[in-house]
C-alpha cells in the first residue's frame, strides 16, 4: 500500500494559512506510508502534467493532527513519487494543537 490511509475529507478543523503562510513552512521529507489522503480521487491531467507546480507550490502540503499526518494538497506529487519507487515525499509540514 502507498499510504496509510485513503481518507475523504479534512477531519481536522480549518487552519486558514494562506499560501504564503504555508511557503513559510521549511520542506521535510516525510514516508508515504505514514500519509493519510484527504482526497480519494486525482485529476489525472494533473499527475501527468510535467509543469503542474508552475502555478503552485513545489512541495505538498501536510497537516500534522492528533498523531496523523494528513496530506492537504499534493496528491499526484505522492503519486509520481510513489511511481517512481520513492517511500519519501518532500513536503511542507503544519502542526495543529489537538485541541
């Protein structure tokens, strides 16, 4: 299996950093299997794209939340990651209180 879990939707609350914010955010690297998608579909074009971080962000985005980390935004990054035999993905890691 490539992630830990296929999820369907945000189950932690809104954290509102605007792009910029998240840029702020040095890049880790961080295993596919310890990922839990917050989407359960991809647009194919976007994973096929070889300029699909011309407009975005170079690097996913990752919400740590009650010991999850749960991946926001990047899902055809893991993917290509994932077909190109990586177990990593670069990505940008935001820590939310459990509270």
């Amino acid at each position: 299996m490539i992630f830990k879990r296929v999820g369907d939707g945000r189950p932690y609350p809104d954290h509102g950093l605007s792009p910029k914010q998240w840029s702020a955010l040095p890049p880790r690297q961080v295993r596919l299997d310890q990922l839990v998608t917050t989407k359960d579909t991809l647009q194919l074009a976007a994973l096929l794209d070889e300029d699909s971080t011309f407009y975005g962000d170079l690097f996913a985005h990752v919400v740590a939340w009650r010991g999850e980390l749960y991946l926001e935004d990047g899902l055809h990054r893991a993917l290509r990651a994932a077909l190109q035999q990586r177990s990593v993905l670069h990505a940008r890691v935001h820590t939310m209180d459990a509270a």
